[in-house]
C-alpha cells in the first residue's frame, strides 16, 4: 500500500485514534524497516509485492508527512530485515530476505544531522574572513543536511560457541 497512518502515543502510554494520512508513498510498500531520527522518518526496503526493493523513502514529520528528496539507496534490496537507529544517528539494517534468500548481512549508514547556518555579523577588521569550503554531501536534504552512506558491515560468524562452566 502507499498508504500511511499515524496515531498519537497518548499520556499513559497507549496509542490514540489512528489517522489515515493517504497515499504519500511514491510506490506501494510491504516487509520494510522504518525509523524515526528526530523529525525524519525512514522507509527503508521492504517489497512493492512483486520485486524486493532497496529505495530508502525520507519524510519530515511535521503536522502531516512532507516528502523528502529519496534517501541513498541500499546496496542491496532486503525485505524483512530488522532496523535499529543508536543515539549516534547510526542506521543499522540487519539480515532479512535479500536476492540470494535468507542473508545475515548487516548494512550501516549514519543519517547527517544539520549543522546550524551561522548568522554573519560584521568584522571590525579590514581583511576578509575567508569562509569553509563544504565538503559535498551524499545526499543533502535542505533542512536537515547530509542523510545517508550506505557501508557493508562485516558479520562475523562464531566458531564455537562456549559452554558456561558451573560455578560451586
């Protein structure tokens, strides 16, 4: 479906009523992770019911969903896979069904947070400041900055597995 739904996290803990905020995905969506990182929620692969899909979908969460610009794409498509989003602003995208079946790859991308624009206030010098050269962003998305860089992440598989020793 390319619908999208809301309901508020009321006081106590529970959901409110759900709201039906229409059609805003650009193709319909089944088996994708979502995260929120502040005001920016992620769709992240999932399937279109016919082929599984790497398309990363962003939205700013204002009083309804705007979209964004598309985020950077995964480097594979995964449908069923966990996501995870730490303190650090580090997407993890881990295992799910990929083209070859069942994978325990895991893939990370760190969402860019905006850095604040600084407000120009006169030099009492003569000489110009010079200003930083930005370095070009992987996808820039105004308002919030520089979104994703997708990398593989090594999974690393146990050799052996320990056995807890009793304790007397």
């Amino acid at each position: 479906s390319r619908r999208i739904f809301r309901a508020p996290v009321l006081a106590n803990g529970s959901l409110g009523d759900w709201g039906d905020l229409g059609d805003i995905l650009s193709e319909g969506r089944a088996d994708h992770v979502s995260l929120i990182d502040g005001n920016v929620l992620f769709v992240i692969g999932g399937t279109d019911g016919a082929v599984m899909r790497q398309t990363v979908f962003t939205f700013r969460i204002e009083t309804n969903l705007t979209p964004m610009p598309p985020g950077v794409p995964l480097p594979a498509p995964r449908v069923r896979a966990a996501g995870i989003l730490n303190d650090r602003h580090d997407v993890y995208i881990i295992g799910g069904l990929g083209n070859g079946g069942q994978t325990g790859a895991v893939f990370k991308a760190h969402v860019f947070l905006p850095t604040p624009t600084p407000t120009p206030t006169r030099t009492p010098t003569l000489s110009p400041t010079p200003s930083p050269t930005p370095t070009p962003p992987d996808v820039y998305l105004p308002g919030v900055g520089r979104i994703m860089t997708w990398t593989p992440t090594p999974t690393k598989t146990p050799t052996r597995t320990r056995t807890p020793t009793p304790t007397k």
